[in-house]
C-alpha cells in the first residue's frame, strides 16, 4: 500500500496502540480487561502495521522464529508460574499461600503472581494473533 | 522430592503432557527429538497415572482431593482422583503410549513436512493431558473447558492429513462438536444458575435440593447435558461426524479418537449424570431409560451399518458407534454390575480399537489399499500386523480370554439384573454381528491368494506398539483381577450416587 | 397463564438468549454454505454467553470492585461475565480453525457451498479410496 497519510498516521498511533495493549494486560489484575484482551490489542498493533506497511515488513518486524518461540514459551511461562508454590509444599496455582507479596489492593503490584501470569498470557495472545493473520495472508498468495 | 511428587500427583498427570507439548514447537527442525520427547511425556503421564493409582488403592476408598491454588471447594478448582478417575488416567496414559510409539518415524507420509508432524505431537500430547484433566476434575467449568482442549485438538489431529477430505471430515466435526459444546456450556449455565455452584459434589447436592421447585429447567439441563455429550461422543442418532472423522484422520490419530477421545465425553457425560443430577432425578426423569433405548439402538444400528462398510477405517469407525452403544447402555442400567462392564468396556475397547486402527493403518500404508476385498493374502505377507488385528477382533466380538469379553459379560449379568430383555438381545446381537463384520477381513487376509508384490511389516517401533497392544488385549483378558477390581470400585463410587 | 408474559418480559434477556439459541441451532444444521454454518454456531454460543451474563446480573448491582463502592452497595455477581470470558476465547479460537479450514476447502473446491463440494467431490479428489461406503 502507498498511502502517504495511512502510513504516516500509523506511525504515530500504533506505538500509543501497543503501549496500551502492554497497558491493559499489566493492569488486568487491578481494572477490568487483562491479559486476552491486551494481548488482542498487541497483536493488532502488529497486524494494522503488517496491513499496512505490507506483509513481508511485518514478517521482517516479527520474525516467525520469534512468533514460535513467543507463543510456546508465553503458555510454558504460565505453567512455571504455577510451579512457584510446589517446592513449599502447597498446590499447583498457588498464590499468597506460595509466599507472595501481595501488595496493597488498587495498585499495579497487588496480585501476586497475577500480573506475571497476565504477561505470558498476553504475550502468547498477542504472538497467536499475529501468527494466525499470516498464516490467513499467506494461504491467499 | 518424591513427597513432593507425590502430593501433586493429580495435577501431575495433567500438566506432564502439557508441559513437553509447550516446548515442542521450537524443536520442529529435530524430528528425532521431537518423537522421543513426545514419547517421554506419555511414559511420564503412565508413570504418573500409576503412581496415582497405587497411592489411591492405599487410601482405601477415599479420593484423593487436591485443591488447585489451595483455594478449597465451593471456591476453587477441585481435582478429584478416585478410583473412577484413576481407572480413566490409566486407560487414556496407558494407550497413548504405544500410540505414539507407533506414530514414531512413520507420519511424513500422512502428514507432511517436519513442522506439521511436530504440531501433529503438540495436538497429540494436548489431547493426552486433557483426556487426563478430565479424568481427575470435579468442577463444571473445568469439564467445559477441557472438553473445548480435546475438541480442539481433535479437530487439528483429523485435519493434519493432507487430503481434502480430511479437511472437509474435520470442518463437519468442528461445526458438530462446537454445536455439542454449546449444548454443554449451556447446560452446565442451566445447572450453575440452579445451585450456584460450579463444584460438582456441591451443585449435586444443592440440585437434589432444588430440583422439586425448577422441574423444567432441570429437565432442560439433562436435556442439553445429554444432547451436547451425545453429540461429541457419537451416541447413536448423533454419530453422523464419527465415521468421516475417524476414517479420514492419520491412523495414529484415529487410534486416540476413537480408542480415547470418545471415551472422555461419555466419562464426562457418567460424572454429569450420576455426580451431579443423582440417581433419584434421573429415575424421576426416566433418562436411564432413554439411555438404555439410545444404548441398544447403537448396538445394533452401528454394527449393521459397519457391516454395508467397504474400506477398513471406515468399518472400524462404525463399530466405533456400536461399541459406545454399549457404554451407553451400562451407563443407563443403574446397576453396580452394569456399571462395572461400561467402565471395564470402556478400558477395553480403548485398548482394542487402538490396536485395531494402528494395524489398519499399518495396512493401509504398506499396501496403498483401503478396501477389504482388495486386501487379500496380507496376513501372510504382514504376519505381525495381521496377528495383531487378528487378537484385536477377537477382543472386540467379546470371545473368552480376551480383553473385550468380561466387560460385554457383565454388561449382560447387569441387563439381566435390571430385569430387562432388549439390551440382552442388543449385546449379542452385537458381539454376531461384529464378528459378522470383523471376520470376513481375516478370511480374505489370510485365506485369499497374494497378489505379487512386497508387502511387508512396518518398521520396528510400529511392530513394538502393535506387540504392546495385542499382548495387553490378551493378558488383561487371561488375568483381569486387579483391573476388574478397579473398575468395581469405580462403579460403587458412582452408584454412592444412586 | 395471565402472568407468563409479564414474567417472560421481566427476564428478558433469557428471553432473547432463547431466540438466539434457536436461530444459530436452525443455521447451523440447515445451511448449505460453510461461512452461514460457522455464523450460526457463533449465535449459539452468544446465546448461551448472554444466558450465563444475565444469570450473573443484579439490577442495580455494582461491579464488585471494594475501593469504588460504597458500603451497602449490591455486587453483581462476576462469576458468570469471568467463565465467560473463557468462553469467548474459546469462541474466536473454534472461529480462527474453522476459518483455516474454509480457506483450504475454498481452494481445493471453489465453493463454500456443501452441496456443491458434495458434487465436485468425486471429480476433484478422484477415487482414491475415500468413496462413500
């Protein structure tokens, strides 16, 4: 595409864009959303530049190596999240009784291991986004 | 560090599987590791699912309750490992063993480059863990949300042959299964608005509470329960996805569909019913009945439509539809003995149409030919292979000193017991019309003249699977005890419900 | 009976949630073309999200959040709108496959329509061992 004003107005909103998905997904244990939604708003950042700076510089922005590794690591790092609690004894999952710092309630740092869970989480919805809108534009060429 | 292992034993032979299956995708470029990693995490999940087993056997009966999260029931997720889920851990663990075994070296025929295979394994062990999830969970959301992971992978699995009717056979089963999800999803919103409970021991108890006041959205509750769990697990009226899904998809794949994803919707569709709506409403509503009509026309619909079927795979699938028939009709005796031959039958059957697709497979691969007529003289060009499809029949028509036959006997004892004629019919008319149809395949194998041309076994890891699952078939069907035994106690657990 | 259409009108919204249940069920299992079908399952599923929300609903209720409510304020309960987030997930991914799927069928057939591809079957993919039985 060899839209001027797309181009240039891109430029300028969709970093805002992907400050803000990053936003939503550190925020979702304190304010509605979280991480699926944030995670949504990274990947479109990232599909609107493929969109409209073409395919194959989105490709060279995200490599597909690093989509793959994204995407299998974000859900691991869940997984080893819920690890953290079993060398003390307590559940899969576990949160405050793992011995987390819960914080003050209201402020960014109040839900223990959520917030981490939230960005693994996010981060493979954001890669999953993205790896499936060019998985779509390829199977069109 | 084994107390440590042991106390997270039931979440373990869950997040085994998923686990490995997270970090396969970055390895796609070493096929090799790739396999063995897959084949670690299920010997893993086996060796988990085991150790759950011997741990629970010492309890005596009392379930192993483990509380995800530390957050205790109503609140939090709660895993349960009786002994109904240690008999399900077992069977899913136990076959996917040789399953991927026998995937081992042998996909890139049917599924393509190493990426593909690769996802090929993440869906498998995907699969495999949420089979196991399904097992040990007591929450209703939890099922949901397993039950999508196992719809998912599903579909991926049928899908990954590179054949358009692959594509079109997984397209039919995603639209039908996510039609089956909805009806569950719905069902299960039906009985949290009810109880105000998503654990299933609480909303069980509440709803028998209740349920006088609300009798026609209980009624639809069941209703929707029983529709979505039919149509994901082929029940009858409802199976018209199975045979295109589970005769199009890559043999191993049809070995885990039909030997263990089925299995895990009508598992899920026993704890519904017996753990959350309770003997005294599913009496009120006679769905027992409705069960056992829905069980016996399976039998014998499904048979007799596997007997008109001219491709292997595809007969197979048919008699996939039959034999949950009979799973359906134990679950619908309201029995201990009926009980007992579903949940036994369950086991074998998983273990003998694993066998029976993966020597299909093996087959259909060495001969390039799918029809049953064309197969002729394959029994002694692939004598392995053939044994091996040879003692799975004989499994699955139920003959003695085999695995399939203790589960069909008790199924029998227990129709009887209930004092009714039509399932004991059903179940021999069955076991006849599936030699009717699982004969003719070994005559035309080994009586029939060869055509000239090299057949031969598949490779040594296939040939090890095979042995694995043909040698269970007959040990568990020689010395069935200590399994028989797990499968009592797991029928007494769901008839405390009764 | 005189007071079922006040009641029906009351829970409105499990009125609606039926309506839609019956629409996406009818598409689904009657419409020839795949996009109409992969629609219609997609109205189900809103039909039952909108059940479980609604269900979770308190009118008047707030949003259970403790810092910005005040002391007798009635919670709603967010049990249900969180399940269903889930259920969402669940939806866009079932979408994202089934899409995947139409795309490819698209291109070995040239139509999204069932009935056709039922036609063109046996002349794309040839008798390979696939045939009806």
């Amino acid at each position: 595409m060899r839209d001027f004003i797309l181009k240039r107005a891109a430029a300028l909103i969709l970093p805002f864009i992907f400050v803000y998905g990053i936003y939503v997904i550190l925020h979702g244990a304190v304010s509605p959303g979280g991480s699926f939604a944030g995670g949504i708003i990274v990947g479109l950042s990232f599909v609107a530049f493929a969109t409209i700076y073409g395919i194959e510089k989105g490709k060279a922005k995200l490599p597909e190596q690093v989509l793959v590794w994204t995407e299998s690591y974000g859900t691991l790092w869940y997984g080893l999240m819920g690890m953290v609690g079993l060398g003390r004894g307590v559940p899969f999952l576990a949160n405050k009784l793992a011995g987390v710092d819960l914080g003050t309630p209201g402020t960014l740092a109040s839900g223990g291991l959520i917030p981490l869970i939230g960005l693994g989480v996010g981060i493979r919805v954001a890669s999953t986004i993205v790896t499936l809108f060019f998985t779509m534009m390829e199977e069109e060429s | 560090m084994t107390a440590l292992l042991r106390a997270n034993l039931p979440v373990l032979v869950v997040i085994a599987p998923l686990f490995i299956a997270f970090i396969l995708t970055p390895l796609a470029r070493r096929i090799r590791l790739v396999e063995t990693l897959a084949f670690l995490a299920t010997v893993l999940g086996l060796g988990a699912a085991g150790h759950l087993a011997t741990v629970v056997f010492a309890r005596r009966g009392s379930p192993f309750i483990y509380q995800l999260g530390g957050w205790p029931p109503p609140w939090g997720i709660e895993l349960v490992a009786g002994n109904l889920g240690v008999i399900f851990a077992l069977v899913v663990t136990g076959v996917s063993v040789p399953v991927v075994l026998f995937a081992r070296g042998n996909l890139t025929a049917e599924v393509g480059d190493t990426g593909r295979v690769t996802r090929f394994y993440v869906l498998y062990l995907l699969l495999v863990g949420a089979l196991a999830g399904m097992a040990v969970t007591n929450d209703l959301f939890n099922i949901y949300v397993l039950v999508e992971v196992v719809t998912l992978s599903c579909c991926g699995l049928v899908s990954a042959r590179r054949h358009p009717r692959a594509a079109e056979a997984a397209f039919t089963y995603l639209i039908l299964a996510t039609l089956g999800s909805a009806f569950v999803l719905g069902g299960i919103g039906l009985i949290y608005m009810l109880t105000g409970h998503l654990n299933m021991g609480f909303a069980g108890q509440e709803l028998g509470r209740v349920w006088p006041d609300y009798p026609h959205t209980v009624l639809l509750a069941v209703s929707f329960v029983i529709i979505g769990f039919g149509v994901k697990a082929a029940v009858f009226p409802l199976h018209v996805w199975l045979p295109d899904a589970h005769a199009t998809a890559p043999s191993p794949a049809s070995a885990i569909l039909s030997g263990l994803a089925v299995k895990g919707y009508l598992l899920c569709l026993l704890k519904f019913l017996y753990g959350v709506f309770g003997g005294v409403l599913l009496r009120e509503l006679a769905v027992h009945r409705i069960l056992t009509l829905l069980g016996v026309a399976g039998i014998i619909a499904g048979s007799l439509l596997a007997l008109t079927q001219e491709e292997l795979k595809r007969r197979l699938a048919y008699s996939t539809v039959a034999q949950v028939g009979y799973l359906v009709l134990g679950g619908g005796l309201l029995n201990a003995t009926g009980l007992t031959g579903a949940l036994f039958y369950l086991a074998s059957h998983a273990v003998i149409k694993a066998t029976l697709f993966l020597a299909a497979g093996a087959i259909q691969a060495a001969t390039g030919k799918s029809r049953i007529r064309e197969l002729a003289g394959v029994g002694r060009k692939m004598p392995l292979t053939m044994a091996a499809f040879t003692i799975g029949s004989c499994g699955l028509i139920g003959l003695p000193l085999f695995f399939g036959f203790i589960g069909k006997w008790y199924l029998l004892v227990g129709s009887l017991e209930a004092g009714m004629i039509l399932p004991v019919v059903a179940i021999l008319a069955g076991s006849v019309l599936c030699a009717a149809y699982l004969l003719p395949v070994i005559r035309t194998a080994y009586f029939r003249p060869a055509p000239a041309v090299a057949w031969r076994d598949p490779g040594r890891p296939q040939k090890l699977a095979l042995l694995l699952l043909a040698t269970a078939v007959v040990v568990l069907g020689v010395r069935p005890g200590p399994f028989l035994e797990l499968a009592r106690k797991a029928a007494a657990e769901l008839m405390a419900f009764v | 009976m005189n007071e079922l259409w006040p009641r029906l009108l009351v829970n409105y919204p499990y009125l609606a949630a039926a309506i839609l249940f019956v629409i996406g069920t009818f598409t689904v299992l009657t419409h020839p073309n795949l996009f109409k079908k992969l629609l219609g399952i997609n109205i189900m599923e809103s039909a039952i999200f909108l059940t479980f929300v609604a269900s979770g609903n308190i009118r008047g209720g707030v949003a259970p959040i403790r810092a910005t409510a005040n002391a007798e304020a009635v919670y709603i309960n967010p049990l249900p709108s969180a399940l269903m987030l889930t259920g969402i997930v669940v939806s866009v991914s079932v979408t994202a496959f089934a899409l995947a799927l139409i795309v490819r069928l698209y291109r070995v057939y040239g139509t999204t329509d069932l009935r056709r591809i039922v036609v063109r079957r046996k002349e794309v993919t040839g008798d390979d061992g696939f045939a009806q039985g």
